[in-house]
C-alpha cells in the first residue's frame, strides 16, 4: 500500500457510523464468511460420509475420489483467483462464491450419482479457494489500514468455527434419524444464512481485483517457494486424517459411540488455533513455528491408526484441529509478508500449492485402505511429509 493513512482519518472511515464496519465487525464477517466457505463448504463432507458410506455402497477409494475432486476444485479456483485480468469488487466476488458454496452444498442432497458428487464438490471447491483468497484480501488490508492486525486470528477462528457448529448440526440431525440427503441441504441453508449475515458485516470496499498497471517485482523469492513447497506438504499430511477421521472411527467398534463428538472436538480446537500460533510466531518467528506445529500434527495424524482407542482419537483430534488452521494462517501470513507485488498472488501460490497435496491425499488414502484394509499406512506416509515439511520450513 502507497503513502500513509493519516491517523486522524483512520478512525472515521472504518466506524460504523460512516456507513462502513468497524475493524471488529469486518474481521467478525471474515469469520463467518470462511465459517461457511471453509468449515462448512469444505469439511461438512467428513462427518457425512460415514452415513453416505454406508448408504450408497461406497468404497473408501470413491469416497477418496470425491474428497479430491474437492480439493482439484480449489486448486482451479486458487489459480482463478491470481488471473491478472479479474476484475470487479472482491467483496461481490467474496459473496458470489459463499452463494456458490451453499447452492453446491446443499445440492449434495439431491442427487445418488457419484459423477454429480464430483461436479458439485469440484465447483464447492473452488468457491472455498474464492472465499479464502478474497475475504483474506478484504479483511486483512482493512485490519492493517486501522491498526489492528491482531484481529485476523479472529477472521481465521472462522474454519473451526464452522466445523464445529456442522458437525454439532449433523450429529443432531442423525440423533434424530434423519437421512445423509437431508444433511447436506441443512448444511446448504446453513451457508446461505451466513452469507447474509457476512454481506452485512463485511465492508464494501471500492478496491477491484483489477490488476492493470505494472507493479516491482523483484522476482520469486526461493524462501517463498521452499514456504510453498512444505505447504503442499501439510496440505497431504493433514487432509488424511482430516477426512478419514470420522469414518475411522465408525469402522472401530470400540470407540464407534464417540462418533458425533469426534468432529466437533475438532472443530473446537481449530478456534483458538491461529491466536495461539500466531502468538508463538512473534516470539520464534514464522518458519519456526510453522515447523514446531507440523511435528504436532505429525504426532496427532499418528494417533489417529496407532492409539485405536478413545483417548488415542481425541489425541489425534485435537492435535490435528488444534495446528492445521494456525498453519494454514502462518503460510498465508509468511507468503503475504514475502509477495513482491499483489499480495494475492503470493496467496494463491501457497493454496495452489496447498490444494495439490489435498488432491493427491484423500485418493491416495482411500486406494490403499481398500487394498490393505486400514488407514495406517497412509497416515504413516502423511506423518512423514509433515515431518519434511518442517524441515524445509526450518531450513
């Protein structure tokens, strides 16, 4: 950003009473805009599956297949966020995409054919990456402009936000016998009420996606790229266990009681996540950090098929819900901190990167738990890549 904001008018472009949100109420509406685009248009799929499972007669490579076709979908739509010539409000751009993730969401439900499930879980995933990439851009600048950086962990609480308040909805629907159908389209109703409570909260912005005009660059920054390449890495680490967590288990008969709990300690974990993180970071400093909590992932994923027990999967969940979003912060964080031009490139670069581990992940895991019949040998695999990924990040 050019110049500088005198502070005198800082103050009464973000009150309310110009009109505009104040810095709370815009990283309140980042919250629940990601809340619905992320924890619910994303990850609603985990605590569903089981039932769909069972249901439709799926195998855990189609369940895999579907995950990824998620996750493609985000990278398309990463890569379409950074396009040069994209213009228009990135609010309108934000609030279109939330209204494409319900709409998708919701029409899960209506349809037994896994060729639709991949269509719609493909555009849902790209409306996630939309939403991520321009409400960061939205709520981020607008918190930097009033002073009040500390606040995105509030915007970035929104993911675990919105896992736990789906998973709870699900749960409840299933105690009261309600099929995997009406699942998705509560979910869908969800993330369309939330996209109008976020088109109140988020400020409307005269700031375009436009790119016209020449911008420095100084080139690729190889600490950005090695930041990339261990985010890719986390991407396939977590998003086993991420996805595979519920149906694990359900197929545990030991611990197949905890199942409606299971997601939402998840979820809880996520909420606090980026703030204790972030914290850490400006102690140690990103890539430190960033490693730190790839090994605590690591050790969550691990107890997930090693510890096959209650206290072995409340371990793992709230290891792995308490780092995947303060990593995802950290890397959007650092790339944002690195961009030598449109900060957005910078984050779509990381998600890029990031949904290419999610794309191979869920595939991957599910051919082999139907070959070898369990999910340890993935999660072993996926621990190890979390292991490289700090490494590079600490390099």
């Amino acid at each position: 950003m050019k110049g500088t904001v005198p502070t005198e008018q800082i103050g009464p472009a973000l009150a309310p009473s110009a009109g505009q949100p104040g810095p709370v109420a815009t990283a309140l509406g980042g919250l629940i805009a990601i809340a619905a685009g992320l924890g619910i248009g994303r990850f609603v799929y985990t605590p569903i599956l089981p039932p769909m499972i069972e249901a439709l007669g799926l195998t855990k490579s189609q369940a895999g297949l579907i995950a990824s076709a998620n996750f493609g979908g985000y990278l398309i739509g990463a890569l379409l966020a950074a396009t040069p010539g994209l213009a228009g409000s990135r609010r309108l751009w934000l609030l279109g995409a939330l209204a494409m993730s319900g709409v998708t969401t919701a029409a899960m439900g209506l349809t037994h054919s896994v060729t639709a499930f991949l269509v719609l879980r493909a555009l849902g995933g790209a409306a996630s990456a939309f939403v991520l990439i321009f409400s960061s851009a939205v709520v981020l600048e607008r918190l930097a402009v009033a002073g009040r950086s500390g606040l995105s962990a509030l915007h970035f609480a929104g993911v675990g936000s919105g896992i736990a308040l789906s998973a709870a909805l699900v749960a409840e629907l299933l105690q009261l016998g309600q099929s995997w159908q009406s699942l998705w389209l509560a979910s869908g109703g969800l993330t369309i009420a939330a996209l109008v409570a976020a088109a109140m909260l988020l400020p409307d912005s005269s700031a375009a996606t436009d790119d016209s005009g020449p911008r420095p660059n100084s080139g690729p920054d190889r600490n950005l790229q090695r930041l990339a390449i261990a985010y890719g890495l986390f991407g396939f680490g977590y998003v086993i266990t991420a996805t595979f967590l519920v149906a694990i288990v359900r197929a545990t008969p030991a611990i197949r009681t905890i199942e409606p709990v299971i997601w939402v300690v998840f979820g809880i974990a996520a909420v606090p996540s980026v703030a204790l993180w972030t914290r850490l970071a400006a102690s140690l400093g990103i890539p430190t950090t960033f490693a730190a909590a790839c090994v605590v992932e690591a050790a969550g994923v691990l107890a997930s098929v090693i510890w096959p027990s209650a206290p072995g999967v409340f371990v793992a969940a709230v290891l792995v819900g308490g780092t995947f979003m303060g990593l995802t912060a950290l890397g959007l964080m650092g790339a944002r901190a690195r961009a030598t031009d449109d900060p957005r490139r910078a984050i779509a670069l990381m998600t890029g990167a990031f949904g290419v581990g999610q794309i191979v992940g869920p595939l991957f895991a599910g051919i082999l738990s139907d070959h070898l019949g369990s999910f340890m040998t993935p999660s072993i695999v996926a621990a190890l890549a979390l292991v490289i990924a700090a490494g590079l990040a600490a390099m």
